[in-house]
C-alpha cells in the first residue's frame, strides 16, 4: 500500500529516532518563518505549510498551526495547484520498531475548521522496501479526524491499528498533520479559514503492551448493544474510544453496553490484570 502524499514542494526533513522519543520538545525551540503567515523551517519537523503560535500553547510557549488560507502570488511561488492553500506539516523517521502496532499516538489539538471539511492527524508505520515510496508497505496506522469547532485544547491517544493482510519490518514511520484531509491525501486543496493547532505530539508504548491478535475476543461485532471482552488472561479494564481519541467510557466488566454511544467506528483498549494491553476496533450500529 502507497503511503500518505509526502512530496511536498516546500521539501521534507528526515530525522532518525526510536521509537520512544518522538516528542515536539522541538516546538520550543527557535523556528525559522519563510513565508510570514503561510511556512516554517522547525527543528525536527522540518519545512512545511505552518506557523509556530506563541499565544494560548498546550504546553510551554509554543504550538504548531495549520491554516488554510487563499493567496494567488504565494500559491503560484509554491506551485500550488490552487490559490486556496492547506496547511501541512510532517515528521519522517527510520529506525527499528519491533512492537510498532504496541504503540500510540498521543498529542493535544484544537481546531476551528470550515464547514465541509476535515482537519486530520495521522501516524503510519511502514516497511520502505528501499525501491522507491511506490513500494512501501503500510503495516500499522493511528488517525484522528477533526471538523468543527473544539472550542479549547483537547488531547487524544490513539492506537496503532494493523492493516489487514500485510506483512513486514516496520522500519519507517510519517506523521503528518493538515488542516485538511484532502490535501493530505492529495485529493483536495481544502475549504478557506480552517485551523488546526497541535502541541506535545509523541508516540507511546511499552514491551508491555502487546498487539491484537487472538489474544482477545470481543462480540458481538458490529453490534447495537453489548459487547463482550474475552481474553487469554483476565481482564481488571476495558475504555472505548472515539476515532477523536477521546474516551467515550470505560467499565472494569467484561461486558460492556455501548447502546447509548453514536454510531460509528470506536477503539478499545483492554487491560489485564497482568498490566498487558490489548487494543483493536468495534463499530457500533
């Protein structure tokens, strides 16, 4: 499977880091503006389509921001295919991550976003076959998405779900943050004014935390109801989440009534008793 759209004509760094220290630490440092308003060169993360933001940070005195904006001349200067310009910024890593579908994407965001379109952050692992991106496989993945308007910081932790039918060496990861979705995947230039800040952005995890396999069951699925959490061993902890990150409930019962929850596609995170975590998706119909 191809990865995310990486050729970015304002370039992209690359950093070479385990899998523990992916931090925005770097966020505090000094960042270079290269076009006021609209691209910055910021350690670790490189150069892209955003600013660093000193007032109302997550944390310490500075956030990244994604906005999208409409201006003909920069537009033109970037080779942009359309006067209304998405923000973008991304970090490339290579490395070792033996127990990458363990981990998770832990970060604060908020976001004010336009009618009709969809901020989104996101995390892939992948094996780069060394050929050339057409040949990359994408092992794990962690994506939140984002539309209207979340009036303040919010945080998220999101799990790394495996891809079904592939196999390899998680040997390269992209994060990669855009006001819009569209313009992440290439498909879409985004709507006018929509904003998107992250701070603290870092992968989580530990030997502890194991990946789903058939270590845990959970029925039915999709359901309108209960489900029911079985494991290997036995469980103190169950919490579900939404494809936000946020914690939609947690229950310290093998069952679990979702009958109250929206529709849609949630994680879980199960913990042992042991302390092992086991996470997948339910969908809730």
């Amino acid at each position: 499977m191809k990865k995310l759209l990486l050729s970015l004509f304002v370039g992209a760094s690359m950093a070479s880091m385990n899998a523990q220290i992916l931090t925005n630490g770097d966020f505090e440092l000094p960042a270079t503006p290269l076009l006021p308003g609209v691209a910055t060169d910021c350690p670790g993360w490189g150069i892209g389509l955003y600013t660093m933001e000193t007032a109302n940070a997550y944390q310490g005195t500075q956030s990244a921001k994604m906005t999208t904006i409409v201006d003909a001349a920069t537009a033109a200067m970037l080779q942009w295919p359309s006067d209304t310009i998405a923000g973008i910024m991304q970090q490339m890593a290579t490395g070792s991550w033996p127990n990458a579908g363990s981990l998770t994407l832990d970060f604060a965001y908020n976001h004010n976003v336009s009618m009709g379109d969809t901020a989104i952050v996101i995390c892939q692992f992948v094996d780069s076959m060394g050929a050339g991106p057409n040949d990359d496989v994408m092992l794990f993945q962690a994506m939140g998405l984002y539309g209207g308007n979340s009036q303040g910081w919010q945080t998220a932790s999101i799990p790394m779900d495996p891809i079904p039918g592939t196999t390899g060496t998680a040997n390269s990861f992209i994060v990669l943050a855009a006001s819009s979705i569209g313009a992440a995947f290439g498909t879409s230039v985004g709507m006018p004014n929509s904003t998107l800040w992250i701070d603290n952005v870092s992968l989580a995890g530990g030997a502890n935390v194991s990946e789903l396999a058939t270590s845990v069951n959970v029925y039915p699925n999709p359901t309108n109801g209960a489900l029911t959490f079985e494991a290997s061993e036995e469980i103190s902890n169950v919490e579900i989440y939404g494809l936000d990150g946020k914690l939609a409930m947690s229950a310290t019962t093998t069952n679990v009534d979702i009958t109250n929850l929206p529709n849609g596609i949630y994680h879980y995170s199960v913990m042992t008793v042991s302390g092992k975590v086991l996470k997948g998706k339910v969908s809730k119909i």
